[in-house]
C-alpha cells in the first residue's frame, strides 16, 4: 500500500511539473529581436539572413543561369519540379514572381532560420511535410541558381 501511495505521489508530482513548464515563456520568446533603430530585425520579404539587397537586372545572365542549371541538376531536382507542380517541394514555375530575390535566395541558403522565422516558408513546410535540407550553397551558387529560376520564369 505504501507503495502505491508513493507511486501515485509520484506520478502526480511530476504531471503538476510539466505542466508549469509548458505555460512558462521567456520574454526573448515573447518578443522579437529590434535593432538599434528600434524596428524588428525581421523582414518578411526578405526573410532571414544575409541576403538584403539583391541587384538583378531586367535581362538574364545566361553563364549564370548555366551554372545554376548544374547547380538544380545536381541538388535540387529531386525534389522540385520546374513546372507548378509539387515533386518533394513545391514546384519552380513562377517562383521568382512569388517572392523576392533576397527572399528566395535567404531561404535556399539559410533553411533552418528561414522554416524558424518566416510564416511562408512555414506554410510550404506544412504543405510539403518535408524539410528542406541544408544543401550548403555557396553565395555565387544560390545567385546561380537564383537565374535559373528567372530563365525557367520566362526572364530572357
């Protein structure tokens, strides 16, 4: 008997802790990080990371669309399709219209910040169920790739 009464203290006890635990939040939690200037540190059309003034001209680079073609061919097919439709990961078509240079190339490079902050990478994970893993982009890959997205957009 004893010890079903230290069992159930027991039980009791740590349900009572963890549910403390849960309610708890931490104000850096509660409230997002500003800058000197006092705005937010996040932007959402640019999302997080080191991306913030992307220069893309009217015209397509077409050696770095070339190298960007290497670069999907290699680490991106697999789960994206140039069309509109969904492989692993949502489809390319019209991707450049949908989001920002510095959006998109954050997001490809910055994965795991980006699915932590930013609410439209959090929709396509919900949508897609899949993470998109790190692919350790270099800059000079991620613009490349970012040009192939342009040229299958139709950019000429």
């Amino acid at each position: 008997m004893k010890k079903m009464i230290l069992i159930l203290s027991a039980a009791v006890g740590l349900y009572a802790c963890s549910g403390n635990a849960s309610k708890q939040e931490t104000p850096a939690a509660s409230t997002p990080a500003k800058t000197e200037s006092g705005n937010p540190a996040y932007d959402p059309e640019r999302g997080a990371g080191k991306f913030k003034d992307v220069a893309v001209s009217a015209t397509l680079d077409k050696p770095m669309a070339e190298a960007g073609l290497k670069v999907y061919d290699v680490k991106c097919a697999s789960c994206h399709k140039l069309s509109d439709e969904k492989l692993v990961g949502p489809g390319w078509k019209d991707v450049t219209r949908r989001h920002k240079p510095e959006w998109i190339l954050n997001f490809i490079t910055n994965v795991d910040e980006m699915l932590e902050k930013d609410a439209k990478a959090q929709a396509m994970l919900e949508l897609c169920l899949v993470r998109m893993p790190n692919q350790n982009l270099s800059d000079e890959e991620a613009r490349n790739v970012y040009e192939y997205m342009r040229q299958n957009d139709g950019v000429k």
